[in-house]
C-alpha cells in the first residue's frame, strides 16, 4: 500500500543539526514532488518545503530557508530534510507528505502523509 | 502569500446535526482560465496526520463519505458536514494553491461533540 514513513527525529540542542527521512513505498516515487510540513504542539500546520519530482527544484518557507535543505534520492525513494542551527521554535512534528499532481514543476497538495517524526529542540 | 483565515477557532455539534466551517482566503483562488478554486479542504484526527478530504473546493477525495462537502468560490469557502458522527471529531484544515510556493494553511477549526 501507498506508505510514507519517517525517521530522524529526536531531542537535540539549540543551534544543533539534524536530519530527517522519509521512505516512501507503494506509489512511483520519481514521479511525485515531495513537501515537508511541520506541527508545533497544539499549533496548526506549516509548510516547510517542497522538492520537484526529479530534485531540480526546491522551494522553502521564509522560516527555514537558508537553514533547512530538502533532498531526494529517487532511486532508494528517500526524501531528506536536513536542518541546521535549530532553534526552539523548530520544536514540532515534522510530516512528509505526497504532491497530488506527478511530473509537473508546481505544486497543489498533499494527498499522502506519514505518521511524523517528533524533533524537540532543547538544551 | 496568500493568507487563509478560518472560523470559528472551534464549535461543539451534537452528534446528527450540521457543522459549518468557513475559510476566507486574502485573494481570490479563482482562476479565470479553468474557472476553478484553488482550495483544499483537511482533516486531522487527534494523534494521527492530516487526511486530504476535498480539493478544488468542492470534490471529495476517493473515499470521503458523502456528509461531507465543500462549497464557495473566490474568497469564500465552506466545509459542512451534513450529519456530525463520532469519528468526525477532528481538527479540520483549509489550504490554498492558487499561489505557491508558499502553499498556505488556514489556522484550524477545532471541531467537539456537544
């Protein structure tokens, strides 16, 4: 079946790096642009990032760019968020999601998401 | 960016009645060329991730039950679930993507059983 799941979260300190994963499985990957989204605790949803299908293009959210880098290595069906000098404020679930439409270079919605990878920045 | 603005916060439905979510989008997301609304309707369950319900403001994903349904056009969108069930106690989401990137959220609509 259609799965996205994620991993790499974890307790870390301020100004720290970490990165994240998500595997993704049942549906052709490569054809799909990917978005990372986050929740904070008791807080609503943000977009992060989204990658296009083939890795060319990334685009970020003004909270992350220059700190977050999004990847993608299609053929093991991995996408990546790397995120360095984290911050409290970065406290979150972090999901990674499926883009609806495949093989296009924008972007609607997700259609797809995994459970989500808890990340707590703290010292 | 568009901006998506939802209300209530949160409102409390006995279990059969209607629930009435609005989304109010800072610019339109009608696009003039294929005459459709840019909007996405999501539901979040306590401790599970978003679920996407309806897209082009009005289309049910496969598998939303038919209670559900979206409507409005240009700035203005409604979710309404017909008849409020128990598993419907959710947290639901409407989303922009008219422009993007950014792709952007509303703030939520907390949705309890009275």
């Amino acid at each position: 079946q259609v799965q996205l799941v994620e991993s790499g979260g974890g307790v870390v300190q301020p100004g720290r790096s970490l990165r994240l994963s998500c595997a993704a499985s049942g549906f052709t990957f490569s054809s799909h642009p990917m978005h990372w989204v986050r929740q904070a605790p008791g807080k609503g949803l943000e977009w992060l990032t989204v990658i296009s299908y083939d890795g060319n293009n990334q685009y970020y959210a003004d909270s992350v760019r220059g700190r977050f880098t999004i990847s993608r290595d299609n053929p093991t069906n991995t996408v990546y968020l790397e995120m360095s000098s984290l911050r409290a404020e970065d406290t979150a679930v972090y999901y990674c999601a499926r883009e609806w439409l495949t093989n296009v270079h924008y972007f609607y919605g997700m259609d797809v998401w995994g459970q989500g990878t808890t990340v707590t920045v703290s010292s | 960016d568009i901006v998506m603005t939802q209300s209530p916060d949160s409102l409390a439905v006995s279990l059969g009645e209607r629930a009435t979510i609005n989304c109010k989008s800072s610019q339109s997301v009608l696009h003039s060329s294929n005459n459709k609304n840019y909007l996405a309707w999501y539901q979040q369950r306590p401790g599970q991730p978003p679920k996407l319900l309806i897209y082009w403001a009005s289309t049910r994903e496969s598998g939303v039950p038919d209670r559900f349904s979206g409507s409005g056009s240009g700035t203005d969108f409604t979710l309404t679930i017909s008849s409020l069930q128990a598993e419907d106690v959710a947290v639901y989401y409407c989303q922009q993507y008219y422009v993007t990137p950014p792709l952007t959220f509303g703030g939520g609509t907390s949705v309890e059983i009275k």
